[in-house]
C-alpha cells in the first residue's frame, strides 16, 4: 500500500517535473514570438508554480487524510477481529477444559 502511494506521488512529481519545462518552453516561444514579455513569462510561471504548490499541498492534505481514515478503519477492523477470535478461543479452551474434567471422572 506505502509502496503504491510513493509510487503515485513520484508519478507526480515526475510529471509537474514535464509540465515545468513545457511551461518554459511555451513561454520562452511566447517571448521570442514578442507575445509576451520576459518579465511577463516570469510573472506568469510564478503564478503559475505557486498554483502548482497549492494544489500540490492540498493534494497530500488530502491523500494524507484519507490514509489515516483507511488505517483507522482497518484499525478497527483488526481489533474487531481480534476480539472475536479471541472470544471463540476462550469457548474452545472452556469445551476443553470441560471435556478434560468429564474423561477424568470416574
């Protein structure tokens, strides 16, 4: 499970890593066709990067959130278990213990 969440996340990583350098590309054709200028294309990334920070914080706010949901739930699933595991141990050992004190009698 841990594994596949680093997957995802370096997933992407990896691919904001791609969106940066087609940004700067896009805007680096924008400034030599004259459309836009340099200090614009740098107004323009910074926006555009702290969006990207933005949405990439609220994304792992919330993937964040979600695994500690899942593992509270299967937090209680496990305990739930356990207890009746351990509820039908204590039957079988009370069985044994009663069949034990039946073959002993005389």
């Amino acid at each position: 499970m841990i594994d596949l969440v680093k997957k995802t996340l370096l997933a992407g990583v990896g691919a904001a890593v791609v969106s940066k350098e087609k940004l700067e590309e896009a805007l680096g054709d924008f400034v030599r066709q004259g459309k836009l200028s340099a200090a614009d294309a740098k107004i323009v990334a910074g926006k555009l990067a702290e969006q990207g920070r933005a949405e990439f914080e609220a994304a792992s706010r919330g993937l964040s959130e979600r695994i500690k949901e899942y593992t509270a739930r299967s937090d209680a699933e496990l305990a739930s278990k356990v207890a009746a595991l351990e509820a039908r141990v204590g039957a079988l050992e009370a069985r044994l213990a009663e069949e034990q004190g039946r073959s002993s009698e005389p």
